[in-house]
C-alpha cells in the first residue's frame, strides 16, 4: 500500500514536532510527512529528532499559515511533487493569557490570523483536490477550552470555539465526499505553549499595577498549574496517529482527557443556561464555596 502523504503545520516545536517525527519514524514507513515551519531557521530541532528519515519519509518546508500566497504555494508543490494529500493536520497554533481589557487589537488580530483564518485558509486550499480525489482527513488542534471557556483566556478560547463551529459545520458536507474532519481536543501539553502560559501569569502577578481581585484569580490558576500534571506531547501524537490516520472512519471529535473530566464536560454543556459552567469557572479561580459562588450569580 502506497504510504498517505501528510501535510502537517507548526512542527519546530511541542504537538506538531512530535507528530512529523512519529509519522516519519514509523517503522512500517507507512508516512510520506511534509513538515513546515515558519521559517527554516526553526527547523533544528525536528531535524534532529528525524535523524536520517529526512528528505525520505520527511520534508521540511516554509510555511507561514496567515500568509495565502505562501499557502497555494505549499500545497501545489506537494501535490506536484508527491501527487497527492491525504491527510492535512492543522496544527500551528499560537496562544495568549491575560486580563481581557488589556489584550492588544494587535494580539488578538495576531490570534485569530493563526489559530482560526490560517486553519481555515490552508483548508480551503486542499479542498479542492480532495474532492476531486473523493478521499481525504483533516485533522485539527482544537481544545477543551474550544467547548468550554475559562477566564483569562478568553481571546485563545474564542478562537478555539471558532475552529470547533468551522469544523463541525464541514464535517457533514464532506462525509459524502470521503474526506473526514477530526477535531482533537486536547487539555495543558508540556511544550512552549504551555511555558508561555506560565511566564504570562507570572509576569502578571508581578505587575503592581493590576486589580486585586484579578491578582488573587491569577494566583489561583498559578498554583493551579503547578500542581497539575501536563500531557507529554508524544501521548497526543499517538492519539492522532492511533484515532485520526490509522482509522479508515474516523470520528469527529477526540477529547483526550480523563474519564473524569469527560463526565464534567458533559454536564456543563447540558446545562443551557450555562450557570454549572460558570460555577466551575469560579471555583478554577478561587472561589470553592458553594455559598459563595451563588452570590456571584
């Protein structure tokens, strides 16, 4: 069987590196990866990690997801030079923590342009020849926060419930085609992303100038993270490997968190005036008692 070419976004560092790597090393050879990152003096650390797989079951390519020129050019090279695209994982994804009124028009347009248009651009792009070819998967990062929000992250949630609506809405309208939309739904991952979180609430909580209700928050959710656990990124590389490419049907959504949480998640989302979802987010920043947390109400 001929080896599925993948395209995948953001591979220099954490979700995306782990991925191209896995994929390229599989023993099997089952891969033809083409990795991209946003600029060539990123790559150090994937080539690395593939050792002698590169330019055999990976390439490595330039590719900078809020630029549409530099997209239609990515994907007809691919094409060109391996004649087809049979899976896409969006991946490339950017994130910001803060105190909502202070979050720059420059960030958020920066958040958007990468998390949500670039996904959405670089989708358009491939559309058309997997229709064409009647077959295809597109894979991308969504979020536990792209179903239900959480304070101070508001402007990166945001983006995550657009990927979700954008997602879930081409699923259906795909499936006749063959192609299948897999959103992967994620909690805290071990990579850089996460190191900027925790630098961001550190430098916030060092700021003399914020709110004292918003200091006392922000220094929940900092010994929140500290004493929570993140998820390797080579656990969520097998998770799309195992669910998403190596499923010949694969499913829409894949939330990959404890049983636990799950059953939470499920709760909050029956509830449709969305009161045990915001009683959950007061007791994430501080607020544990009941009592208390119906005052806020």
């Amino acid at each position: 069987m001929a080896p599925q070419i993948v395209l995948i976004t953001g591979c220099s560092t954490g979700i995306g590196l782990a991925t191209a790597t896995r994929l390229a090393l599989d023993n099997d050879q089952r891969y033809i990866v083409i990795a991209t990152v946003m600029s060539m003096s990123e790559k150090a650390e994937l080539m690395t990690a593939v050792g002698d797989a590169l330019d055999k079951t990976v390439f490595i390519k330039v590719l900078d997801v809020t630029d549409d020129d530099n997209i239609s050019y990515v994907v007809d090279n691919v094409i060109n030079s391996h004649g087809r695209i049979d899976v896409l994982i969006n991946n490339a994804g950017v994130i910001a923590v803060g105190i909502p009124e202070q979050i720059t028009r420059e960030k958020i347009d920066h958040l958007f342009s990468v998390n949500v248009i670039g996904n959405m651009r670089l989708t358009q792009a491939v559309l058309p020849h997997m229709k064409e070819r009647r077959a295809g998967k597109i894979v991308s990062m969504s979020s536990g926060l792209g179903r239900l929000g959480r304070p101070y992250y508001d402007f990166y949630c945001s983006t995550k419930f657009a990927i979700e609506g954008f997602f879930e809405s081409l699923a259906a309208g795909l499936r006749p085609y063959n192609i299948r939309v897999c959103l992967v739904e994620f909690g805290r991952v071990g990579t850089r992303m996460d190191d900027i979180v925790c630098a961001s609430v550190d430098a916030l909580l060092g700021d003399d100038e914020i709110d004292d209700l918003d200091r006392e928050h922000l220094g929940h959710i900092q010994r929140s993270i500290r004493i929570s656990k993140a998820t390797d990124a080579e656990k969520i590389a097998k998770e799309i490997q195992d669910r998403c490419l190596d499923q010949e049907k694969p499913v829409l959504r894949h939330f990959l968190k404890d049983e636990q949480v799950r059953q939470t998640m499920i709760k909050d989302l029956s509830d449709t005036s969305g009161e045990r979802s915001i009683a959950g987010n007061l007791e994430r920043i501080g607020y544990s008692s009941p009592d208390i947390i119906m005052s806020l109400h």
